[in-house]
C-alpha cells in the first residue's frame, strides 16, 4: 500500500469529507476522490458510505482507520530517529583499533568528539593489528578504523592524520649507560620487553633486536603488563612518548637516534560515511590540527 494513499485516507477521515481534505493537502478535490477510488480497489473493499451528504466509514473503513494511524505513527516515530542521527542528537560512531593506537591518540581524539557531540556515543572495538582493523571493517563490526597508514590498506581510504615519536622507556636502573638521544646501536644492549609479533612494531624497531631477538627479554602481547614489567625494572621498552608518560611514570624516557616514529590515520570503507563517522572524522582531523574545511567526503 502507497504511504500517500494512507496519508490521504485519513485526512479523508479527519476532514469528513473530500473538499476540506484536498484544500488541507493542497490538491485537487478530482485528484483525491480518485486516490480514495485507487485504495479502495486495490484493497477490494468500500472504505465510505456515499450515501448522506457526509462520508461515513464503513466496517471495513473503520478497522483501515485504526491501522493507517498505527502506520502513520510508525512512520513518524522512524523519520524522528533517522533526523535524530543525521543531526547527531543521537545515535554511535564504531571505532576499530589495535593496542597501538588505543590511548594515543584515540582518547584524545574521543573527548573531542565526546564534547563536540556529547549525544552520540562512541564504540571502541579491539583488533589484532592493522589485518584486524580491515577485517573488522569488512565484516561490519566498525565503521572507522585507526591505524597505521603504513601498512596495507587496499580498496580502503586511508586519511593520514600524523606520527607518533616513538621513545625507549627504561627503568632507571637500567639507564645508567644510556645518553639522550640514544643511539639505535646502543639500544640493541638493553634488554626490552616487547610484542615481538606486532606487524607494525617490527618494521620499526628492526635495527633494535638482535637478529636472534637475545635482547628481548619478554616478548609479551599485553601492553598493560608490558608497561608494569618496565616499572618493576624487569627490562625497557619501545612506546609513543605520549603513553610512555602516562602509563610508565618511573620510567626514564630517551628519544632515539635517528628518530624513530610510526605514521597514523583513518581507514573507512568506500561509500559515504554515516553522519556520526564523518563527524568522527572531522574532529579527529581538527585534533591534529588539519582545517576543517579539508574534510570534504565526496572526495574520498
């Protein structure tokens, strides 16, 4: 059934009558006594009794009124949400990420966007490196990813947002030797405490593991016990300075030489972004400082 012809049913009904429905339409009385004609043929009733000077329901009128109104409310209810979203008074961005990126700079990026918009929620969802962001893109478990852009990205857009400097964090009983900025090779007789199988990682710190990885000393996965172990002296590690800050207090923080940085940005699937995943983007480019009016989608 054509929603207009619901619409037109009941202005029928609420108006008692062709005329003042039509004139409240703003069509013709013609035109809507052959829309009423229309509906009543393809339902195979008589939805008015024609014969008094007023349109009275019939039976079965009566029962397509109260069903066109449950239509018309339902309809209502669902234009609110979809215009709900669009203006971002409600609604969620998903963002997919790996441990790397998953305090700097996605929280920074996230109270932007929390204060910005503070009726949308946001959704973080944990992946295994930059493979699990794509995948997780292409199962639609998220809208957004934040990576690497270093790494391979295919038929994804990848929108770079900066680097991060990435620092050797040493408990200072293991410091004692080691001058600022220190040298790659000297790095290489410290022992670290690192995810030897971050893909991402790897290709960065390649020239400061031993070919046989006899300077690591843990190779741990989680970076919650990777921070704890360096506080407790167990070994250094390789961090953004940002997190070597806040989660390794004790910790000594030496840039290295050359410096050493890992590239970061925005991945998204091809097509036109959600109203909340193209606010999401937005505010994380104004975050790293790119003008906002270089956040044009339909260029992507």
């Amino acid at each position: 059934m054509d929603l207009h012809l619901v619409t037109y049913f009941v202005a029928v009904v609420d108006h008692g009558g062709i005329t003042r429905a039509a004139q409240s339409l703003y069509i013709s009385q013609p035109s809507l006594s052959q829309a009423i004609r229309t509906l009543e043929r393809r339902l195979g009733v008589t939805l008015f009794d024609r014969t008094g000077r007023r349109l009275e329901l019939t039976e079965a009128g009566r029962k397509l009124d109260v069903a066109a109104r449950r239509i018309l409310a339902d309809v209502d209810r669902a234009k609110a949400k979809v215009d709900a979203v669009r203006e971002l008074r409600s609604g969620r961005v998903d963002i997919v990420t790996y441990a790397a990126f998953s305090i700097d700079p996605l929280i920074d990026m996230i109270r932007a966007f929390r204060e910005r918009f503070p009726r949308v929620a946001a959704r973080v969802v944990a992946a295994d490196g930059p493979n699990g962001v794509l995948a997780a893109l292409r199962r639609g478990d998220a809208e957004v990813g934040l990576m690497d852009t270093e790494a391979e990205h295919a038929t994804f857009t990848a929108i770079g947002l900066g680097t991060q400097e990435l620092v050797l964090a040493a408990p200072p009983e293991l410091a004692d030797d080691l001058t600022e900025p220190v040298p790659r090779a000297a790095v290489r007789s410290v022992p670290l405490v690192l995810d030897v199988g971050d893909p991402g990682l790897a290709v960065a710190i390649d020239d400061l593991v031993d070919a046989d990885t006899s300077n690591v000393v843990v190779d741990c996965a989680h970076p919650t016990a990777t921070w704890d172990l360096v506080e407790r002296g167990i070994g250094a590690t390789i961090a953004p300075r940002l997190v070597a800050e806040q989660q390794m207090p004790g910790a000594l923080r030496y840039a290295i030489d050359p410096p050493l940085s890992r590239s970061f940005g925005l991945v998204l699937r091809s097509g036109q972004p959600s109203p909340a995943a193209m606010a999401f983007v937005a505010v994380a480019k104004s975050h790293v400082g790119i003008p906002a009016g270089q956040t044009d989608f339909g260029a992507w």
